[in-house]
C-alpha cells in the first residue's frame, strides 16, 4: 500500500520532472533556482534528486556550451545530422575541385590558342 508521503513525492518528482521537459522543449534557461520555482520545490529537495540535479547540471552545460540563447531541443543538431552536413560539405567541395581543374584544363587551351595565333601573325 503507497503511503500519502510516497504519493506525495512521486507527485512531486513527476512535477520536476515535466518542468525540466518543458524547459528544454522551449530552449528556456534550465537552473536549479528556474525549476523549484517552476515545479514549486525548493532547491535543497531538487539537490537531494541525483537524477533530476544530474538532468538539470546536463541541460545547463548543454546551454551554456552554445554561444548566445539556448535553442530548444528539437532544433538542437544530432550527431547524424551533424555528419550528414559533413558529408554533403565534403561532396560538394569535390565537385567544386573537380570543376576548377576543368576550368583550368579549358582556360588552359585558351591561353595556347591565343598564342599560337598572335604568334603567326
């Protein structure tokens, strides 16, 4: 049988909890003094959660990495996203390489043909 005490915690934690989801969501600010105010709890209580102060440290080290203001999480890049614009960067300076060394075959030829023929002149 859950005691109103446990109730009351596992209230209490969810409420946390879904302020830290929503904090992050919107790309808000995510610190310790935010959340209790938020969750209304009070910071000593968030400091004795290790998994929710572990989240709240993550987020505001996540936040505070980036210059500027944070993003909220969907537009935050992944690591696959990331390497995929590697990928296409990479591409495209191949193609761009390979267009240069065209451009210079042809510039190239120019250049001869214009001599060869101020040359018989």
């Amino acid at each position: 049988m859950i005691t109103a005490a446990q109730r009351r915690h596992e209230t209490t934690r969810a409420k946390a909890t879904q302020t830290l989801r929503d904090l992050d969501r919107e790309g808000g600010a995510v610190t310790f003094q935010l959340v209790a105010q938020e969750a209304k709890v009070s910071r000593s209580w968030l400091y004795t959660q290790p998994d929710i102060c572990a989240e709240i440290r993550r987020l505001r080290d996540l936040q505070c990495g980036s210059a500027g203001s944070p993003l909220p999480a969907p537009q935050r890049s992944t690591e696959a996203s990331l390497l995929r614009r590697l990928e296409v960067a990479n591409a495209r300076n191949r193609d761009l390489t390979t267009e240069n060394q065209r451009l210079r075959k042809q510039l190239e030829h120019a250049l001869g043909r214009l001599r060869a023929s101020t040359a018989e002149r």
